[in-house]
C-alpha cells in the first residue's frame, strides 16, 4: 500500500482516495463490460458506457487529486503523473464521443485507467514534491493535455491500423462492421493530431519561458530533446497530409513514431531519475 508522509493529507483526506480510487475501479470495469456487450453481442449498451464513464472520472479525479497534492507540494513521479494523464484522456474521449463514433476506444481506454488507478494506489513515488509557480503550472498542465489528446490519437491510430488490416485480408464482419468507416477514422485521428500538436508547441514554449535551464536541467533536458523531435515527426505528418494526402500506414506509422518518442521522452527521463539514478 502507498506509504504517507507526516506531512502528506489528514487520515480522512487519505481514506477518500482510496475510496474514490475503488468506486472509480469498479465504475470503468462496468463500462467495460457495457461496451464488451456492445460491440461483441450487438447490444444497445451506449448510454450504459456513457454514464458508468462519467462516474468514473468523477471518482477517477477526486482520487488523482488526493494522490498528487501533499501539504509540501505536488508529486509529479511516473505513477502520479500517469494516473493523471489517464483520468485527462478519459474525460477528453467521454465529452468527444457525444459528437464523434470513440465507444471503440474505451475498449483500450478503461483497462488503463483501471491500471493506473491500481499501481496509484498501491506504489509510492521516489519523485519528492514540487512547488509550483503559476508559470510552471501552466506548462505541466498544457503538457499533460498535449499527452492526452496524442495518446488518445494513438489509440486511434491502433484501431485504424487493425481496421485496416482485417478490411485487406477481407475480414469485414463482426467487430470490424462495428467500427465506424476508414475516412472518418482518419478525419478524428487528423483532428486530434492538430489539436495535440498546437498544445505540444504551446508547452514547449511555456517551458522555455518559465522553468529554469529548460535546456540543461537534469531529467527536463532528456524529455525537452525528445519532445522536440517529436514535434517534428507530427510538423512532417500534418504537413505531408495537407500537401500530399499522406493517409493509411503513412499516417499510422509516423503517428506511432512521433508517440513513441514523446513516450521516450517522458517515461525514460522520470524512470531515470526516480529509479536508477536516485
């Protein structure tokens, strides 16, 4: 079980995580379920996946909240910052499945919550506390969102890629008839690729003017080299798709590319620092 300092939130505080944390846990592993039925019995179970998906953020959230902030500051470690980023993606994905066909991405989506919320709760981070100013608040939370919507494109990508494939080999049937068509799939995956990369230049720029020695700072200059590369993996996609009509494994390949350097980034440079050379 995640160990509390002194310092860290009252008894009561700490109890409400780990409920929260509970309730959330058992509301995405119901929505799960809604959607498994969804997709594999061909039931109406949408509104089911709506609502224990909302709950589940709510209590998702409150739980996040209570893991990150302590009375000396905020954690931002590998297993505070991921559940955060998993409750982010989970709520982008919720509101935009009211206008776009997403109920396919819960399929990937709420097994990682529930993951996250688990290791949140159960391991404790070596990452100390931090005290943020309000312009290196603005850089965490513009690159939390930056990650969110890039994740949320790669698991796009995941399902057009495997959409793609079964369609070629003519495997149209079952699961795959469930999916929405190719062009759309496509269109969504461009929409967030824009949308993640504006907020992954706006943070980018939020850290060179706000925290110190962006460049050279220890474990932040590993993450900025990484990030910028990514930025130009998805400037050369967005750029090929404006001017050459770069679609299918050219879009999926470059956005699995550019994801996975930001992964690189972010996780290589907080594994570093809070495990192997702490």
């Amino acid at each position: 079980m995640r160990n509390f300092d002194p310092i860290d939130p009252p008894f009561d505080l700490m109890q409400l995580t780990l409920i929260t944390g509970i309730f959330a846990v058992a509301f995405y592993f119901a929505g799960l379920v809604f959607q498994v039925m969804n997709l594999a019995m061909s039931k109406e179970t949408r509104r089911q996946v709506f609502v224990f998906g909302i709950l589940a953020v709510i209590a998702h959230g409150i739980s996040a909240s209570g893991i990150i902030r302590s009375a000396s500051g905020y954690h931002f470690g590998v297993v505070e910052i991921s559940t955060l980023i998993a409750v982010s993606v989970s709520v982008l994905v919720l509101l935009s499945s009211v206008r776009k066909p997403l109920d396919n991405l819960f399929l990937g989506l709420f097994p990682l919550a529930i993951l996250t919320i688990i290791v949140s709760l159960t391991v404790s981070s070596r990452f100390p506390p931090t005290d943020l100013s309000a312009g290196v608040a603005s850089h965490v939370l513009i690159s939390i969102l930056a990650y969110s919507f890039m994740t949320i494109a790669a698991m796009q990508a995941g399902f057009l890629a495997y959409q793609n494939y079964q369609l070629k080999h003519g495997h149209a049937g079952g699961f795959i008839r469930r999916l929405p068509p190719l062009q759309d799939m496509e269109i969504f995956l461009f929409e967030l690729l824009w949308a993640g990369q504006l907020l992954l230049s706006l943070g980018i720029i939020a850290g060179v003017l706000f925290v110190d020695d962006f460049f050279g700072q220890e474990g932040i200059a590993h993450k900025t080299f990484f990030s910028i590369l990514a930025w130009i993996v998805f400037s050369v996609l967005l750029w090929g798709r404006h001017k050459l009509g770069w679609r299918g494994g050219t879009a999926i390949r470059w956005t699995l590319s550019g994801f996975g350097l930001l992964l690189l980034g972010f996780y290589g440079s907080k594994v570093a620092l809070e495990y192997i050379f702490a």
